[in-house]
C-alpha cells in the first residue's frame, strides 16, 4: 500500500514540473508574432539646451522653441586710409572706425586689417581700337600678376564683339601667363556684356575680397543684352571693387575713319566741349547723364561716345570705392597695374547688418576715422540687392 501511495506523489510531482517548465519556455522563448506587436520602451524626453545669443542673431525662434534661420546678409564695405601723402595708414583697430547709413551709425560686427587673399579679375578690351599693341598688353598684365600674391586668384577675360573666358579662377601662375599671352585682337567691343559676365556670373558668389582690373577705352560698340545702366546698377549690389585702367583712342581711331595722316591735328585733341546731355537716372537712384550719341553707322567714334565712355568708366570706380587710372604709354599702363596691386594688399574690411533692407533701394554710406590727418576712401553708396531680407 505504501508503495501505490508513493508512486501517485511521484507522478503528481512529475505532471506538475512539466507544466512549470513549459510555462517558462513560453515566457523566455516568445513567438514571432509577439515579437511583431511587442513596442519598444519610450526613450526619456531630452531636456531643451537654452538658446545661445548668436542663435538670437541669426534666427528667429518660433513657439516650439526652434530656430529658424533667416536670410540675413551682411554689407562689407572695403576701406583704405590714407594720409596726406597718399600712403596707405596701417594699424588701424576696429575702435578707430565708424560707419553710417543714410546719416545713422551702424554697429561694426565684422572687422579685419589682416592681409587677406584677393580674387581678382582681370579683363582686357581686345578691339582694334586699342592704343598699345597686343604685346604691350600682355607685358604688362603679366608684370601686374607677377606683383600679386601666391594666395591671391586671378581669372583672365578678354572681349571683342564676343567673350573669352582665357582662364578660370587659379592661384596657378604658369596657367595664367598662358591665358593672357593666348589674348588675340580682332573686332567689335562688348564690353557691357564683359562686365555682367564678370560681376554677375563669376564673382557674385565668391567670398571674401574681390576686384575687377578692366583694361579699356570704355567705348562699346556690340554688346546686344547688357548695357551701362545696367553695370552700374549691379556694380552697386555687388561688393566687387572696379579698378578701370582707361586709355584714349579717340584720336587713333578718327584717323583710321577719315585715313588721315598721323601729323594732322583732330578736333577731339582740342579742349573738350560739353556734350548735349538729356538728364536720367538709372534704377539705383542715382544720376548718370547719358550723351545723345551720333547716327548708329558712326556708333563707336564720336566725341559724345568718347565722353560718355569716360563718365561711365568712373562712376564703375566711384560706386565701388575703386580708383581709375589713365594710360597713354607702355610706362604709365605699367605703372597703374602696379599702383592697383599695390593697393590690393591696403584694404580694412568692415561689415555691419543693416536694420532694414528695401530691395532696390540706395542706401548713402559713409565711413569715418579718428586718426587725425587722414583721409578715408570707401564706397559713398550701395543698393540693396532684390534678393534680400531685412534683419529684424
């Protein structure tokens, strides 16, 4: 009897064990349909890191707490400071400088005085009317590249009735020695469409200190979708300085329209007259008289054009806070691609964001010095590009 009783308690034990060892097996070992439906445990919300001042600067921060940036530019004003001689004052700190728009001062954000790289562009008019000969050109292009830095980049464009892009933007000498020496001449002067080209196309986006060296007589004759008006307006949106070098033909180029002996005097080598003017303004706001200019089949070659062209010519440096130079013989061209790398290496840069920006509309700047017996030279104007928001 003992031993039925104590085989039932065996049994009753093993039935039972079995039932706890399945129960576990399910519990470790779920199926893989309860792995499908089981959810991952929720990750701790993270704590909000306060926003920092430059985040309050450069964006706008919406109810969520995040920040939005905004299209905010920064104007740049390239400055020289000269004394009486003309020498450029070096050493100069942010505290000596102030800068106003439209007669409110504007608080300095960027500065520097360091001797930064420069892009620069150089552009040769290639027509026929060019005083100097091809060679002279290149000679003194090259002398003027070899007075840049190694840092600097250069890219050469030379025009007639079309555009040459000889060389794109390189620090590599040797690759821009042979663009300029590849420079032909030939026939027709666009060279409206050779400054949008340069300023629109291939310096807008480039950062940092740029110029433009335009090498011309100033006279355009074939440009068909750009014109004066039009330089000058983006010239003013842009932060590229123009340093035009301009030589005279109209001497050189009324002999070879009337074949007349290089002895004989032409009225244009007399006291200039003051050409009939129809007063405009071009978008900027600004007044640019424009001369009522001769029949087109004469397009290129009268007194008027010569005028306008050197009016033209300056206003590309005055809107800037460029210099233009005047070159009638190989020794004063060489000497002003000498003055203008010279100056390329005296620049402060000074920038501040404007409170309010109205696209297309002409902002007066005006930047002074506490150093005493100076004098400052800096862009007088800017207009505000159409693509711009207004920094609130």
């Amino acid at each position: 009897m003992k031993k039925t009783i104590f085989a039932i308690i065996v049994f009753i034990l093993a039935v039972n064990l079995s039932t706890v060892s399945a129960q576990s097996r399910r519990i470790t070992a779920p199926t893989s349909t309860e792995k499908l439906n089981r959810r991952p445990a929720a990750a701790p919300t993270p704590t909000p890191e306060p926003i920092s001042e430059e985040e309050l600067k450069g964006g706008k921060v919406q109810d969520d707490g995040t920040v939005v940036s905004v299209d905010t530019e920064i104007v740049t004003v390239p400055v020289r400071v000269m004394d009486r001689k003309g020498r450029f004052i070096a050493g100069l700190a942010k505290e000596n400088f102030k800068v106003f728009e439209d007669g409110v001062e504007q608080q300095i954000e960027f500065f520097t005085n360091e001797s930064q790289p420069f892009t620069v562009a150089l552009v040769l008019d290639m027509s026929y009317s060019t005083t100097f000969k091809l060679a002279e050109i290149q000679s003194a292009a090259i002398e003027f590249i070899g007075q840049l830095r190694p840092v600097d980049k250069v890219m050469v464009v030379s025009f007639d009735k079309e555009l040459h892009v000889l060389c794109e933007l390189t620090s590599d000498r040797q690759q821009i020695y042979k663009a300029i020496n590849s420079a032909k001449i030939t026939t027709g002067t666009s060279l409206y469409e050779a400054v949008d080209l340069v300023v629109n196309d291939r310096l807008r986006k480039v950062e940092g200190r740029k110029a433009m060296v335009l090498f011309t007589d100033g006279v355009d004759t074939t440009s068909e979708n750009s014109s004066d008006v039009g330089n000058l307006r983006n010239v003013s949106e842009s932060e590229v300085l123009v340093y035009p070098i301009r030589y005279d033909t109209y001497a050189d180029v009324q002999r070879m329209q009337n074949r007349l002996p290089t002895d004989q005097t032409l009225p244009g080598q007399l006291p200039k007259s003051t050409p009939p003017t129809m007063p405009t303004k071009d978008p900027s706001g600004l007044p640019f008289p424009i001369p009522m200019i001769g029949m087109p089949s004469s397009k290129g070659t009268s007194r008027e054009e010569y005028d306008h062209a050197e009016q033209f010519l300056t206003e590309l440096a005055n809107r800037t806070g460029g210099r233009i130079y005047l070159a009638s013989t190989i020794g004063n061209l060489s000497d002003a691609f000498k003055k203008i790398a010279g100056e390329l290496r005296e620049y402060y840069s000074i920038g501040y964001y404007p409170a309010q920006r109205v696209p297309g509309q002409t902002m007066k700047l005006k930047v002074t010095v506490d150093h005493p017996d100076s004098a400052v030279r800096a862009r007088a104007s800017y207009v505000v590009p159409k693509k711009s928001s207004a920094r609130k």
